[in-house]
C-alpha cells in the first residue's frame, strides 16, 4: 500500500507543478501555505463531548410554568363551489393551532416543553 501511496503523491506533486507554471510568486507561495496547513489540520477531527447529566434518586417536581398559543400558516388549497349552477373555485389557507406547554423543576433547575398541534383552522368553510 505504500508504494502505491508514494506513485500517488509523486502524481500530485506533478499536477500542482503544471498548476503553478501560470501563477506568480506571491500566489504560489500562499498556495503552498494553505496546502501546508490543510495536511497538518485535515486529520484532526473535533469532536464535542456531551453534557454530563446529574443523575439522582430524587423524583422531578414539574410545574408548569406556561401555556402560550401560535397559529402558524401550513398550507394553501383550492376547492370549488357551485353557485347558481356556476363552478367557481376558491383559495383556503390552512394554519395549525399550536400549543407549547413549558415545565420547570425546582429541584433540579431543569426545564422541559412539549409541543402539539391543538387545532387545524381552515380559512373558508367547506367540505374537506
């Protein structure tokens, strides 16, 4: 595998000299900085650690603290109606009623939401 890796670099180093015929001294030399500092940074992987989580015997104490409401559009949709034998097509826009409920422990300092979709809202009245 090494010999092959060797070919592989001599390849390389073969195209960059072709690449850089064109290019000035002070391009070449930013060039070949870069490409320096990408090899030495590339095998490096960050990688983050979780959060440490306190475990203890001690049950929650969840409180709600809130309840808040938003209507948020969804969607938009035809639907036709027939008005004195006359087809006509209408626009309804669709929204979602959603309510977040926020829970606080005082015990643990933790907090907690759940959302759920409380009611669809239709803007026009029809059949679905």
């Amino acid at each position: 595998m090494g010999r092959l890796q060797g070919i592989f670099c001599l390849k390389l180093k073969a195209e960059a000299g072709q690449l850089l015929k064109g290019v000035d001294m002070f391009m070449k030399t930013k060039i070949i900085l870069l490409s320096g500092l990408m090899v030495i940074v590339g095998p490096f992987s960050v990688f983050a650690s979780p959060e440490k989580v306190e475990e203890s015997s001690v049950e929650h104490n969840w409180e709600r603290m809130d309840t808040e409401y938003e209507i948020v559009p969804v969607d938009t949709h035809t639907y036709t109606v027939w008005r004195n034998f006359i087809r006509k097509t209408r626009k309804c826009d669709i929204s979602h009623r959603i309510k977040t409920d926020v829970w606080y422990c005082d015990l643990h300092h933790h907090t907690r939401s759940s959302s759920s979709i409380d009611e669809i809202i239709h803007s026009e009245e029809h059949s679905h």
